[in-house]
C-alpha cells in the first residue's frame, strides 16, 4: 500500500538532503588533521592518525552527486508505484485502469489516480475508512502466509483466488494425492493423482451457483495451479493399461482416444456424452474468474456501520485469547443462537434455518484489522423442532491479531426471517512476553475431544490438538448453563506459557491445582493436584484438559480456579471461570 508521506519516503528525502551517498559518505573515512577550531587541539583516532570531526551534515555535495542521488530516488519512488500496479492490486485493476495509469507523467498524478481507484470501490463512501481496500490488502497476506511455494504467495493460483473472491465454503483438499476413485462426470474407475484441491464457492455474483475451482500440483513442489482439464491430476494419465476409466476395464473404449482432441482428456465413461457440453461452461466459468467480485453481505455491513435497528435478533458472543506466536495471538470468536430466535423453512422435510454473518475488527483510531463473512445454517427434522427450541446453534471464526486494544462489531440476519441483530465491545489482545508466567483463556465447553492428524489446528473449534467448542453465557453476564445430564460433560481447557525449566535436567518442575467450588455454599466438590512430573515430557509449554459429568454436580452456579505454580521461576498464575448446571 502506497502512501507518500511514509516514512519511507522521508528517511529517502534525508538521504538526498544530507548527501551521505556516494564518494561523499566514503569521504569521512578519510584522514584529515583539522585544528579543534576553540582549542586548537588536532583529533586523532586510535591508530593515532588524525581524523576529521566536521559535521557530516555541513559536508558540501558536488552538482554530479546531486543529480546521482535525484536519480535514484526517482528510481525508488518509481519501484514504489510498479510495485503498487504489478503485485497490490495486478488481480483487481481493469485493463483499460492499467494502461490509463501508464500513460500518467508525474507522481501527483499517480497518487490520484490511486486514490480515485480505491474510492471508486469503496462499499461505503460516506464513511472515513474504506472496507474494500483494508480487506483486499488482509487477504493479501493471507495468501502470503498460506499459499507460497517457491514465489510469494499473492502470485500462486490459488492466492491470486483467494484474493479476488476469499475464501472457499468448503475445501477438498489431497495435499499427497495418491489414489482416487474418480467421480461418475470423470469417466469411473480408480487412479492415481499428484496433489489437488477443489475450491466449492456456494454463489459468486456474475459468475454463478456451485462454482467448483481446481488446482493441482502437478510438479509436486506445492505449487498448485488452477485448471480446467481435470485429467491434469491424474498422474497415471500417459501411463498405457494404467488408471483406466470405467468403460475402459470393460473394453467399451479404449485409452488411446483421451488425446484425440477436445479440452479435457477424461476418457469414457457412464456421463461422456455430456462432457462435450460442459465444456463450454467450464470455458466461460474460467473466464469470468477474473473479474474482482463484490462485497457479499452489504446490508449486514451498513448495519454495522449504521446501527439503526428495529426487530432485534438476540445472539450472544464470546472472544478467547491463546498465544500463537511472541506477537501474534489467536482470538477465537464464538457466536451463539437459539434456534427459537431463528426462522426454519421447510425443505425437503427438514426445516432449515439460515444465518448471515458479517463481522469487523478495528483498532481504536477506525484502521480495519479484520473482516468475516459467512452463512451459518441449522438443519433439523421437522417433527424434532419444537422440541429443540431451546438448543443454540454456534458459529466459531478464529482470527489472529498482535497483542493490543481493538473494537469487535458483529452484525446477524435471520435470512428466512426479518431480524437482524448487533453486537460492538472492545477487547484487550493480551501480549505474552517470553519472560512471565502466562495462560491463554480458561475456556468451559460442551465439547472437547482430539482431533486427527490431518486435521490439527484447521476446522471450526479447532485449537492444537483438540476440537474445543466453547459454551457462551448470557449478554447479560450469567454464567453458561449445562444441562444435568450423564450424556453431559463440563470441560476445561486452558494453556500454559513460560514455564521455567531447569538448568541441567532440561525440564520444567510446575503444580497446577484443579477447584471447583460451589458459589452459594463456598464448599469445594472437586479438589485435585497435578504436576509436571506426572506428565511425562512436557516443555515450557503446557496444555491442561479437565472433563467431569455434570451429573455428578448438584444444580447451583459453580466457580472453577486452576492454580499455576512454577517452582523454578517463582511465578503463580490462578485464572478462574463460572458455569451453572440445571
């Protein structure tokens, strides 16, 4: 992103006033015995030569070096404005925006021309900050951080997706290929492929319903690129007898006839005959994947800039703190609805309610940090609907922010309904420095079991290791209420950080100390103590899990502390969290 008042610019300005570019920089190193103007004394330098003490601002600059140093700061100033049009925004410019900007002669013409061309895609001109922009440059890094295989992740197919229209509603993803069970459309039959993914986008604006996206790593470098044949995963393809498609094990078609033309190298199959037709709608989808789409849910975010709401939709929200890295922290946002406050539509006997979500993260001078987008939906069989009223559905979007204070706005729509509903609070991000005993959120969930191995730290709940679906209290700071059931368990999860390890045994030595305490009698109902030699090999870091039934819990509100005691640091830490039983 381009500014010319950055600080980049004025520390490029300084060297070109100062002059210490050059021979005139080398100049200083040589030595001079120049009298101390008040002393008289002459300055030398440890070698015992003299040395020059002239203030290096007042060194005069030739005309050659001036005109040197003009020229290369045009030359960085024009590197700034090529990297603006050949990498921020070479996805989202139209052709005849590139050549007019081209053509422009001076840099006061091309900063307007940039402002111009983020106004003209502001969502909301009215308003001080410009949505489109602040999401265009996150999903940027997104792409940097997710996508790069040997060139910068904003030049990869799939960044270059990514960037354009976000993220996928749903990812099949085969990051080691291997073997395929080829679809009926793709002829039938058992192969082997490179590395894919099918990107499935539920709706793109002008370009249409159940858009399928391909990429295959067809070089096994992780580089994956967006195709239109589908035969290119296969990497049994111009292996003869191998791979065979359905009607070709039969000997209703032979391999042979893939490579006689056409845009797609599927062989035969049960639905060849319709392959031809699809072609051309695979063509026209590829083309019009180029044009940058629009903001999906404007009316939600003019409710989050504006709101003015009437038939408010309750829904309750929680944040999370767990450290990701020394200055990134992800901050889980868990959304919570009852389905009594959402309207299902019958279909197909199943009534389905549907919810848009929008959300927004700034900081406290208005700067967009994050945005979010997405459709929450609940399905449940019509006759079990009045009986689930009192069930929530959850939404769960994780986002990683450095430590700091932000303001999280979220809008909701009740689609088959008329509500919509608000929620604005400021957060604090906590920072954890490498040297103080820390813990991320003490989270009480509903759910907490291990997830696979293909699947750590990706999915909704997921956090590490573990699938973790908090329980959200009230808006109005009750605590969240579990069901007496035995089918219902009380779970606790927390992280701990910066635990000291010793010297010469090269691990940590920690108590943590489990209560859970009855608020209306003060009296404990579990007690239990742990430490970090019961745990085997545990590092600096460590995560605890605690489950209990809460049939084992009289109903009353309930007070949970863990206790961190570090031996070798000093250091003690005692998070708390409340939850009822009922």
């Amino acid at each position: 992103m381009f500014r010319v008042g950055s600080r980049y610019f004025l520390s490029l300005v300084f060297i070109a006033a100062t002059g210490l570019t050059g021979r005139a920089a080398g100049q200083a190193d040589k030595p001079t015995a120049p009298a101390d103007s008040k002393s008289g004394a002459t300055v030398t330098g440890s070698s015992g030569q003299a040395t020059d003490e002239v203030d290096p601002l007042k060194r005069p600059v030739t005309e050659k070096q001036k005109k040197q140093q003009r020229k290369s700061l045009n030359v960085e100033l024009s590197k700034t404005y090529k990297k603006w049009l050949n990498e921020d925004v070479v996805w989202i410019i139209t052709d005849q925006e590139r050549a007019a900007f081209k053509q422009l002669s001076n840099d006061e013409e091309r900063d307007n021309f940039i402002e111009a061309f983020w106004q003209r895609r502001d969502p909301t001109p009215d308003t001080e900050e410009n949505e489109y922009k602040e999401e265009h440059y996150r999903r940027i890094a997104y792409a940097n951080e997710h996508f790069a295989a040997g060139i910068p992740g904003w030049k990869s197919d799939r960044g270059r997706i990514y960037i354009m229209y976000g993220p996928a509603d749903e990812i099949e993803a085969h990051p080691s290929g291997g073997t395929y069970e080829r679809p009926m459309e793709e002829g039938g039959g058992e192969t082997s492929t490179f590395p894919f993914e099918q990107w499935r986008y539920r709706y793109l604006e002008g370009i249409g319903q159940e858009v399928i996206i391909e990429f295959v790593d067809s070089c096994m470098c992780g580089e994956y690129r967006m195709t239109m044949d589908r035969s290119e995963k296969d990497a049994l393809l111009y292996t003869p007898n191998a791979g065979l498609t359905l009607y070709e094990q039969m000997g209703m078609a032979n391999k042979s006839s893939r490579f006689s033309g056409g845009m797609e190298r599927l062989g035969a199959g049960p639905m060849s005959s319709q392959l031809q037709t699809k072609q051309f709608d695979r063509l026209e989808q590829f083309a019009k994947l180029q044009a940058p789409p629009p903001v999906k849910f404007k009316d939600l975010e003019e409710i989050v800039n504006t709101k003015i709401i009437t038939n408010l939709m309750p829904f309750d929200v929680r944040s999370d703190f767990v450290k990701v890295t020394g200055d990134t922290v992800l901050v889980p946002i868990t959304i919570q609805m009852k389905y009594r406050d959402i309207t299902f539509a019958n279909k197909d006997g199943v009534q389905r309610g549907t919810v848009n979500i929008f959300g927004r993260v700034t900081t406290l001078t208005g700067k967009i940090v994050q945005t979010f987008e997405d459709t929450a939906q609940v399905d449940v069989p019509a006759e079990l609907l009045p009986r689930t009223a009192e069930n929530s559905s959850v939404y769960w979007k994780a986002l990683p922010l450095r430590p700091g204070r932000y303001k999280v706005e979220i809008a909701v729509k009740d689609v088959n309904g008329d509500r919509k509903g608000v929620w604005s609070r400021g957060i604090v991000v906590p920072e954890f420095s490498d040297d103080k005993l820390a813990t991320s959120s003490l989270i009480v969930a509903d759910q907490m079991e291990a997830v696979p191995t293909k699947d750590v730290s990706t999915g909704n709940f997921v956090i590490g290791l573990t699938k973790i679906r908090p329980r959200v209290g009230p808006a109005d700071g009750k605590p969240a209420v579990f069901k007496k059931s035995h089918d219902q368990k009380v779970n606790f999860w927390m992280q701990v950080y910066n635990l000291g390890v010793d010297e010469k045994t090269h691990k940590p030595s920690a108590t943590f100390e489990f209560d859970i305490v009855n608020i209306a009698t003060n009296k404990p109902v579990v007690q239990k103590t742990e430490s970090t030699d019961q745990m085997g090999n545990v590092g600096e870091q460590v995560t605890l899990q605690k489950s209990i039934a809460s049939a084992n819990l009289p109903p009353g509100v309930y007070k949970i502390n863990i206790k961190v005691n570090d031996n070798i640091s000093k250091q003690t830490v005692d998070p708390s969290a409340t939850f009822a039983v009922e």
